[in-house]
C-alpha cells in the first residue's frame, strides 16, 4: 500500500545524525520505514539532551532545596539537585562516573551496572534516562523504549526524553506511543521552565527546537495512519500530517529531514510543486540528503516535463541537465506560514474589577456560602471570634534550640520572645491565615510588612507546631525561631504567602523590598480570583435589569466571568493551579501585579513551573509519587482521568458548597462518595463486588480506597493522593518498601507483605 499519487516502487534514503553519529534507512514512500528521529539535530540540542544529567550531576549551588509552601518568583534561584539526597559517596561516585562517559557502550554499561547495584536510588530515573538514550545511540531501539518507559514511570514530566521516545516508538511502528508521548513533550514543554544551568535566554530557542522534534515524530505518525485508511480519512490524516511538519518548520526552519517529509506527504496530497520546493530545502540544508532529494526533484521534473509532452528521464545523462537546472532555479522557497500568535496584548484586556460584595444581588446562595469556605477564610483581619490558638495565660512554645516564644492576650493576643539585643519584643496578632485544620497568624508593621509568626496552632493535635519546620529544609532561617525578631523576607506574608492567600496582590516594584510591602485589594480568595474581573458584567446586568446570565464569550473559555461549566477540564486546571500548584513560578505583570493581569488576553498571569528534580526529594516518594498536598494540582494532572479523560477539580470538589462548615474539604457527593468517580466509570455502579473484591459495604470496596490512598503529607494528618493510580504497584512496594512506596493494600493489610499482594492481583 503506498501514500496517494505516490509513484510504484520509488525508494527513498534518508541520512541522520544522532549525537554526530551518520546512519542511513532505506524506506518505502509508503513511510512504512522512516528513520529513527534523533535526539538532537545540532551540538545545542545535544547538550541539552544531556541536562537531565547535570541536574542530578552538577547543578547544585548551595546543597539545600527550593522550600515548599512557598511561593516561587520565577527571577529567584533553584538551589538544589537530585543529588544533593545522595547520602552514600560511593552511589555519588558512581553516577558521576556514567555521567561523564561519552561513549555509548560504556554508558549504556554503566547506567545497567548503577541500577543494579543501587536499585532504591534518588537517581534510578535518571540512570534508566541515561540507559534508553545510550540505546538509541546503539541503534538498540526496542531495549531503548523499555528503559524509557521505566524512566518516565518514576518522572513522567521529562520533554528531553519523551522527544526522542516518540521518534523512536514511530521508527518502530508503535504509532500510539508515538502520538502519547509527541503530544505529553509539547504539553510539559510549554509548562515547564528550563531545566537546571539553562540559561532563560537560551531556552526559547532550544524549547522550539524539541517542539519541532515532537512535531515531527507526530507528522510521521498521522502520514503512517493514512495508510491503513482510505478515502476522505486518508486524505484528513495526510492534511493532518502536513500541518504537524509545518508547525515543526515554524519553530526550526534549518531541520532537512522535516522539509524532506513535508515534501513527501504534499506529494501524496498531489502538490507536487511544493514538494519540489520542500525537497530543494532539504537537500540544501542536509548533506546526508541531497542524493535522495535530487533523486526526487528529478522524478518530478521528468513528470512535469511528460505533463506538457516532453520525453525526459529520471536518469540524466550528458547535456540534460540545463532544462533541470533552469526548473531548480524558478522554485519557490517552501511555504511557512507565519506562526499564528496566540497571546498578544492587543486581543484586549481582562476589564475592571467589581470586588466579591458585587456578586452577592444575584448570586445569593453561591456568596454565601462561599464565605463559609476555607478560600474565603485563608487570610482575615483579626476579630476575637476566629482565633483558633491557645492564647491563655502562661501558655509557652519552647524551641529545640531552647528559644521560647510566650504567648499571652493584653486585649489582643500575642508573641512575646528574646530579640537579639537581649530584650523581649511582643508581636500582636494582627491577621489569621487559616480557618479548618491549622492556623497561624500575621504581624503587621508600621511600613505595611506583614511577618508570619513563627509558630502556627493545630486544630487536629490542639497543640502549638512549628510549621515550617516539617516541611522545610535543616538550613531553612524560617524554621528558626529564635531568627524571627530578625524580621527576615523568609517570613514576610507578601512575600511568601499572599499570592496564594489574598486577592489582587499589588506592588510598586519587582524589587523585594517593594513586594515586602505589596498590598491586597481582598484578604482571602474572592470570587474574580477564579472567575476574572467582573465589572462590565455587573453594569450590564444593572443597565440591563437582567436576571443572572453568565454571558461570557470567548474562544479560550476563560473570558471574564469565567462559566466553569463551559470550560474544557485543562482551562478550568489553570486556575486552580494559580494557588494549588506548588512549582508554579510567579512573574509580576507590566504593572508589577502579583497574582492577577490587568492587561492582556487573560486575567491570569502566566506562569511556568519549576522542574521537579529542583525540589526537596521529601516532597516525593521513591516511587515518584507526590508525597506533599501543595503539590496536589501536579499530581492529578498525572491522572488518567485527567490526561485521557476530562475530569477537573470541580467534577468531585464545590468551591461554595451549602454545608462548608461540616465539609471542610468542599466535596461533593460527601454520603456517597464513589459517585464521584461513577460519573464516568458507570459500568461498575453494579455489582462493585466484581471489581473491587470486597464486600459492597466495606471501606475496601470504596474508589478512593485503592486508586487515592491516604499517602500526602497534609497539615500534620495524610490526605488522598491525586494521581489516581489504576492499581496499587506491588512491583515499586517492593522495590522501595512501604515507606518509600506504600502500597494501597498494605495501608489497610498491615500483616501482610507484597507478596500476598502481587498474588492477590494476579489472581484477580
């Protein structure tokens, strides 16, 4: 079977490079055996490449991590590498050793040697990285695939190695790995930041070129499928293909490979013009290419030259070669369109802010319940009623470093501790943050610095906690107490806190001594914090005595007022994620706003996230599951409910439920909570007994108990994870224990052991 208007029997050669390594694939114009894509095309990609290396390697500064819970400015510093958590010198030594060797046998050796010997490493991941991409140096692209899936198992959100897995699962005929993984480079390569020694100049270049790489293994796969179909599927698939390669072009012009395909599919779609246009490019650029394009352009001059009555052969000999030459001359260059830009200012502004008191007219019950919500609570002015702390008198918190804060109430409550000058300094207790399950509080000083005080009360416990120090790093300066009359920016609450914790955070400059002393229009979460500024929809309805309506237009579906029940579930993600992902890097706008945009497209201020081997390995488990609640929106874009499917956070969370005082957690469905998930998985309301194999009623038979076990880290109690697992994995729980992968069943079986589980599911 061959592409349409491709020509019986024609043969192509197509040379590429793989880290400057030439290799040639014969292949059929029916596409059945195009080449391996490579890694990288020039010395810069190839460097690049090798990043996730130097992550783990090299690229430590200071030897502490990026603190969690706390917000990140995109202009601050990574300050930690994966192999930072390796304890063991011997494990250090050896990975440096694979690290540095430029050959591929001898990298491929070492990286086997290293998983064997260190098979509950930090760095598994990043061997088996090292492992598939030697093999794809070898030519060894079955082996490759294997070791890149088990790479991707333990850090999925890796673009450096999904491009080349991509090329390569097409190279071998796997078409839908292929398009997963093209599509899931594309996807993180536009959410994450560069990676560790990245300059941020230099990245947008390289970025583009990976994309192009990711396009391009999606242009085979399409032209691939339109084999197998036929008629106008054909045709749509090859149309689809097309316009994949010329993406690829727009963002690398100087790829030959990806002009010679374009000019193999346009002459399966009968363009054979452009075709000739595309193959003069190719074999100018590449010169592994020129015989096979010259072969090509040959083929179709000869056919242009019988279309107009001309006998003429694909086979020059002496002296034929002017009429050639005069139709290589007139060609065209290739056709790329400019790239369509997507977030120009000029598409308009968000539009003025109304302020939350302005929904309440028409939107009554939503308002009101609202304010019952953590959302609305996580920041208030201080009133006698909310405090949650133990404030009474004689009330003392005693550091392990023997620095004690007393705690008091003189007609407002209060910290009192020795300053460094040997007196006591009293802080008085001027904001709350939190209203559910732990709370701290807020000092303001006369310059308008909020400071966090350095020891927060939780409810669960009912007991004095020093927060930051279960989550933060040994060096953390928060974590100390005895610190805190230093007033330093590690505890400033504008700094830190507010851009997930109040509304419109505003500041004179991006300077830190500035933001110190940003200010908030709303403390707490307003209501145009997700659904965007609101203004010219309430005139309009005043204007217009109009009940409610939302009647927001927009192609994007988060045109202001934001209607969640139109969006798509990957819209609705980003503004959750505005506060629910903790590697989100925050960059001020043109108006040195903090957590909003006045201007441009969208109210939501743009923002990448920061790699995840730049975090504290305590934020994961060895399994490469999220150990930690603020990192919640990045494990459920994990899920496949998410990824496949099109569940969102509100498809089982109500961000103003009726009952927010007995469902702190704003869940729907609260008395019968498999009904979240029966939403979509409808063929299991039956009979659940069959898939869970256990008793309808038992704890056991729930959804959440298997597929979201309790193994996040919360404030001081486990919550459910978000990455909704298929099946609780024997094979990592014994791997990497309990402890470092805990296993659903073991949770609830703890006198049992992987093996009785790894034989339960086999038998199921």
């Amino acid at each position: 079977m061959r592409l349409a208007a491709a020509p019986e029997g024609a043969i192509r050669t197509i040379g590429s490079v793989y880290n400057g390594r030439r290799f040639a694939i014969v292949f059929s114009m029916d596409l059945r055996r195009v080449p391996a894509r490579r890694v990288s095309d020039h010395a810069a990609l190839r460097w690049l490449a090798a990043l996730s290396f130097f992550i783990a390697a090299g690229g430590s500064r200071s030897g502490f991590a990026q603190e969690l819970d706390t917000a990140i400015r995109q202009q601050g510093e990574s300050r930690f590498t994966v192999m930072d958590e390796v304890r063991d010198s011997q494990e250090r030594t050896a990975y440096l050793k694979l690290y540095r060797k430029k050959k591929p046998e001898e990298r491929h050796s070492l990286a086997e040697r290293f998983i064997e010997t260190y098979p509950q490493s930090w760095l598994l991941g990043h061997a088996y990285e090292a492992a598939a991409k030697a093999s794809i140096d070898l030519g060894s692209y079955d082996r490759a695939i294997q070791e890149a899936k088990q790479s991707l198992r333990l850090f999925p959100e890796n673009p450096l190695l999904l491009v080349p897995l991509a090329n390569v699962a097409a190279q071998q005929g796997l078409m839908p790995l292929a398009e997963r993984t093209a599509k899931d480079a594309l996807e993180y390569l536009d959410e994450f930041g560069p990676p560790a020694g990245t300059k941020r100049k230099a990245w947008p270049e390289l970025r583009d070129k990976l994309k192009a790489s990711a396009r391009f293994a999606l242009g085979r796969v399409y032209a691939s499928e339109g084999l197998a179909a036929s008629g106008s599927s054909r045709r749509a698939l090859q149309l689809k293909s097309f316009d994949e390669l010329t993406t690829a072009l727009q963002l690398n012009r100087n790829d030959a490979e990806i002009y010679y395909l374009r000019g193999v599919v346009e002459e399966a779609l009968g363009r054979s013009a452009d075709a000739a246009s595309d193959y003069a490019e190719a074999a100018r650029l590449g010169h592994n290419l020129q015989e096979t394009a010259a072969k090509s352009l040959r083929r179709i001059y000869a056919a242009d030259r019988r279309r107009n009555g001309a006998t003429i052969s694909i086979h020059p000999g002496p002296g034929d070669d002017s009429g050639f030459n005069k139709f290589l001359a007139g060609l065209p260059p290739p056709k790329i369109p400019a790239a369509e830009n997507r977030t120009s200012a000029t598409e308009g502004e968000p539009g003025p802010y109304a302020g939350s008191s302005s929904c309440a007219p028409c939107h009554g019950r939503e308002y009101e319940s609202w304010r019952q919500t953590g959302m609305s609570r996580m920041l208030r002015p201080y009133k006698a009623e909310n405090i949650m702390g133990d404030f009474s008198p004689g009330t003392q918190y005693r550091g392990d470093d023997g620095a004690v804060i007393r705690l008091g109430n003189d007609g407002r409550p209060f910290f009192e501790m020795s300053a460094s000058d040997g007196h006591l300094a009293k802080y008085h207790v001027d904001f709350t943050i939190g209203s559910k399950w732990q709370q701290g509080y807020v000092t303001r000083l006369p310059d308008g610095r909020m400071q966090v005080l350095p020891i927060e009360y939780n409810k669960i416990h009912g007991q004095w906690v020093n927060y930051w120090k279960w989550i933060d790093p040994p060096s953390s300066d928060r974590a100390d107490i005895s610190k805190f009359p230093r007033l330093l920016p590690a505890t400033n609450y504008q700094l830190n806190c507010a851009m997930c914790h109040t509304s419109r955070l505003r500041a004179a400059s991006t300077l830190e001594e500035s933001m110190m002393q940003a200010r908030f229009q709303e403390a707490g979460i307003d209501c145009e914090m997700c659904h965007g500024p609101s203004k010219q929809h309430v005139d309009r309805m005043q204007r217009e005595n109009r009940n409610y309506s939302i009647d927001s237009t927009g192609t994007d579906g988060l045109a202001a007022p934001v209607n969640f029940q139109k969006t798509k579930n990957r819209e609705e993600i980003k503004v959750c994620a505005q506060c629910h992902r903790q590697s989100a890097e925050r960059e001020a706008s043109v108006h040195n706003e903090l957590n909003y945009s006045s201007t441009g497209p969208s109210f939501l201020l743009p923002s990448v996230s920061r790699n995840y081997p730049e975090f504290l390995r305590r934020a994961f488990y060895k399994d490469g599951r999220f150990r930690e609640t603020t990192f919640i929106v990045e494990a459920f874009t994990r899920s496949a409910c998410y990824r496949q499917g099109t569940a969102r956070c509100s498809s089982c969370h109500d961000p103003h439920p009726v009952d927010a005082a007995t469902n702190p957690a704003s869940l729907k469905f609260l008395d019968h909570p498999d009904q979240r998930c029966l939403q979509c998985h409808e063929k299991f309301q039956n009979s659940p007994e069959r898939h869970t194999h256990h008793a309808a009623s038992s704890e056991g038979s729930r959804c959440e108990a298997c597929h979201m076990p309790r193994i996040m880290n919360s404030v001081m109690f486990e919550a459910r994870s978000h990455e909704i697992d298929d099946l609780p994995d024997a094979g990592m729980t014994a791997r990497f224990g309990q402890k470092d992968s805990p296993n659903a069943c073991l949770l609830c079986h703890t006198e049992k052991d992987t093996a009785w589980v790894s034989d339960k599911l086999a038998h199921w």
